[in-house]
C-alpha cells in the first residue's frame, strides 16, 4: 500500500489575522497584530504603541478573506481539501479581551465561514489563539504573565466552544505555544503572550517572566481542554507546538547534550501539555536560577486533568548547535553552545534549513515520547514567486512540499507514526508573520499584493495548486 491510511486529514493551513482583514468592522476589537508594522527579509518588524496614523500595518487588511471567503473555499473545495485550519480572531468576540458578553456580528462571521465550509465539504480545525491577544489585555493586565488573563481565555474559549460545538471537532488552544522560550525576540513574547520587555531588563528577568506566562498558558489551556471535552465530548483538543529538532553538529558527547539541553526547551512545553506535569529538568532549572514561578498545587491538578488529545505542531526546519570552537550565534542560556549552520542542507532566501528528514525524525521522537496521535498543521516553503502570462512555475514549493511529504509518507508507512492530518502553511498567500511581508509566499494560490500593500488582491492558481490536487485525490500516492 503506498497510500495515507482512509480519512487522512490533507488540508491546509492559515491564521485569522494573516488573512482576514477587517480589523477594526463589525465591532472587532484592537489585536496585538494590528499594532505590528511591516518588515523586511531580515528587517524586524516594529510594535507601536496603539495604531498610529501614517504607519503602515499589513494585517489591518491582509488578503481580505472577511469578505472574500466564499470565493477562496470554492478555490479550496477545488484543490480537495478536507480540512481548513484557521483560528478565531480573539478580538472579534471579545474586543478588549476582558468583556463579560461576547460581540455577536462577530461570532455570527464565525458561523458564516464554517457553514460555507461545511457546505463544500471541508471541516474547520480551529486554533483559539494565533497571535491576536487583544491589544487591551497587554494594556490593562501585561498579558499572559498576570494570572488573571487565564479567566478571559477561558471565558473566550467557553464561549466559542458551545457556541461552535456541532460545527468544529478538531481543536488547538495556543498557536506555537514554545516559541517564546528565547527572550531575545519582542516579536515571540509580544505575539504568544503580549508582553513587551523593557531594553535594559536581564536576560534572567526576561526568562523568568517567560516561564511564568508560559505556565499560565499552560494552565490556561488544561482548563479549556477539560472543559471542552464536558461542553463535547467528541472535541479533540490538541496544543500547538513548533518543532525544530536540534542536531549536535559533531559527535563530541557534549555537542549531543547541548542538542538535547536546547530540545528541553521545546519538550517542557509539550511535555505539560501531553503529560500534564512540570518536568523535574525544569523544575531544576528554576530552583538553579532561583526563579519563583507562581504555580499553586491546585494548578498543578489542573495541569494533570488538563491534557491533550493530540499533538499539532508546525515543521519547517532543524537546527544545529555545537559546543565547539565555532563562529556562530551564542544561545546565552546554555553556555557555550551556539547554533550554527548544517553543512548537509540547503536554506531559503529567509536562511530557513530545507530538512525533510527532520520532519520524519521528529514525528518518531514525538511519536515515542508521547503516544499519542500527531497532527502536521504547518509546513511550507516561503519563497519569491514570479507571474508571467497569469501563471506561476512554483517547481522549488512543489519540490519542498513532495520532499516533505515523502518523508511524512516513510514515517507513518514504515515508522507506523499516528499521524492524523497534514496542512501547508499558507495555502492561499497572506502576510508573513515574522517580516509583514506578502511577498514572502507560501500559498498554491497567488495574491496580488505587494509588500507596500499594493495590488488588486486577485487570486491565481499556481502549478503547486495542480500538484497538491492530485497529492489528495490520490491520498498521497503520486506525490
Ligand atoms: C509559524 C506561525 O511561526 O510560521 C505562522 O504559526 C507563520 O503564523 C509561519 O506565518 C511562517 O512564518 P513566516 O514568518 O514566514 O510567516
């Protein structure tokens, strides 16, 4: 058998303030998105203080999938998908974050999309949190590091969940939930937890008021799985993760323990997740660095009851640290062990490893290390695409995407994985998150748009749209 086991989820994959648009109709509230200007291939992106006149924010309008949703599912159905990850815009329910009664013009566009889904065949997989906290809740609260944010997502999340809970099955708390872990980017901290360091604050300050937002997250989603499963218990509730495996770059035993030192920083989060414990490797870390993370014996039964249905994670590249005498970026908290590039694999024009492999190495790792079903929610190639004649030749995104799935193929056929689903990242054009840019493109359907958010916003299949139709239609046989 050379196919995906029967009612394999192909899909693909975007985020609610990538494509929407519409940030401030129908009662939507401010997001932490819509304060987040453009960048650039290796120019950050700047976080303003409130939306200010004159500046220039990609999200505001995005692909305008607020208005145009009908017409990209019809370009969806087309392609066969089965599933459409997104997410809830948080702000559009609950404009500050912190109100006690929903916006209903906005849960009624949630219904909207999901009965047009539904109508052409294609199930929603729902991510409650992708980097649009409410702006208001960074304002009056400081975001996730106050425990008192956990009560307003879940409140957000009971009220989407009952409100949705024949038309969404497959569930996911918070989007890239580890990402944070490196204090050394605003733009993690800022999207996964709304918090905004102060410049002169240490590195210990900062990773300590990380850890504390983190397990509030953490606890903020056992709630919410917990009381999922009572609202349906059909719901599958699964956290999201990225996974970047980290090699040793040479076979020196410290280079392997600086891997899997620089791992843990990944495996705690999934780890309390999937097991529902604070694991001893970073307890010991806190009790080293005289941390004080706030986390009551009440929460930690929360965390306990709390755990998930399955694993959704985002692969797009590994990484490689050494402990040699290199020249590479320092990761300051594990002392010298830096990152450094792979001599073995190639990299795209934003410097992203191009590793297939690693995708069926981490599926076994994760496979074994929770048993529980896994979920690719993202995977793709951001790459400039050119149109000529209305067409696009994308032959480097099909090459990614068939490299990608070959080894995804290997991993559930001869590794017996249990995976239950694969969605591309960005299978329409949107904007990146880490640059703004719309010209860093992932999709199987172009958009006009540029990065100075010019362009007609007309879509246009491209080869890969073609590729990945056939990809589904055979349940991954021609690939
Ligand atoms: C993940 C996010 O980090 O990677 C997405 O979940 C993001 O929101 C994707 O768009 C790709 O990153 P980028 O920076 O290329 O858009």
């Amino acid at each position: 058998m050379n196919q995906f086991p029967e009612n394999f989820l192909w899909g693909g994959a975007v985020a609610a303030h990538q494509v929407e648009g519409g940030w401030n109709l129908d009662g939507k509230g401010v997001s932490i998105a819509d304060v987040m200007t453009a960048g650039g291939n290796g120019i950050g992106r700047k976080i303003t203080h409130g939306v200010l006149d004159g500046a220039y924010y990609p999200n505001h309008e995005a692909i305008d999938f607020y208005h145009r949703y009908k017409e990209d599912i019809q370009l969806f159905k087309e392609m066969g998908l089965k599933v459409l990850r997104t997410s809830i815009n948080w702000t559009r329910i609950f404009p500050n974050g912190d109100d006690k009664e929903p916006n209903e013009k906005g849960l009624q566009f949630y219904d909207d999309l999901f009965d047009e889904l539904h109508a052409n065949g294609i199930e929603p997989v729902i991510t409650l949190s992708h980097f649009e906290i409410p702006f208001h809740l960074y304002e009056a609260y400081g975001g996730f590091k106050n425990k008192q944010v956990i009560a307003f997502f879940v409140h957000y999340a009971e009220t989407v969940m009952t409100r949705y809970k024949n038309k969404v099955k497959y569930w996911m708390t918070f989007n890239e939930i580890n990402n944070q872990a490196d204090g050394q980017h605003d733009l993690h901290t800022w999207t996964n937890s709304a918090i905004l360091f102060n410049q002169n604050e240490s590195q210990a300050k900062k990773e300590e008021v990380i850890y504390q937002a983190a397990i509030n997250e953490l606890i903020a989603s056992a709630k919410v799985v917990k009381l999922g499963h009572q609202i349906n218990p059909d719901f599958q509730i699964g956290c999201m993760m990225a996974y970047v495996p980290v090699y040793p770059f040479s076979s020196k035993p410290d280079d392997q323990m600086a891997a899997l030192k620089v791992m843990n920083r990944r495996f705690f989060y999934s780890d309390v997740h999937a097991i529902g414990v604070i694991p001893n490797y970073i307890l010991n870390e806190w009790k080293q660095k005289k941390y004080s993370i706030n986390v009551t014996e009440e929460e930690k039964k929360i965390l306990r009851e709390g755990t998930v249905d399955y694993i959704g994670f985002s692969y797009y590249m590994s990484g490689t640290v050494t402990t040699l005498d290199e020249k590479g970026d320092l990761i300051t908290d594990y002392p010298k062990t830096k990152w450094l590039r792979n001599p073995h694999v190639e990299a795209s024009d934003w410097g992203w490893q191009i590793d297939p492999v690693g995708l069926r190495y981490i599926l076994n790792i994760l496979d074994q290390r929770y048993h529980l079903p896994l979920f690719i929610v993202e995977n793709g190639f951001g790459a400039y695409d050119s149109v000529e004649n209305n067409q696009v030749h994308d032959q480097y995104r099909i090459d990614y995407l068939q490299a990608h799935i070959a080894e995804m193929k290997k991993a559930v056929l001869e590794d017996g994985v249990n995976l239950l689903g694969y969605t591309p990242w960005g299978i329409i054009d949107i904007v990146s998150f880490g640059s703004g840019e719309m010209e860093k493109r992932y999709g199987m359907i172009y958009v006009d748009k540029d990065n100075a958010g010019q362009g007609t916003l007309t879509r246009l299949k491209k080869d890969s749209f073609n590729w990945y139709q056939s990809v589904i239609a055979s349940n991954g046989e021609n690939i």
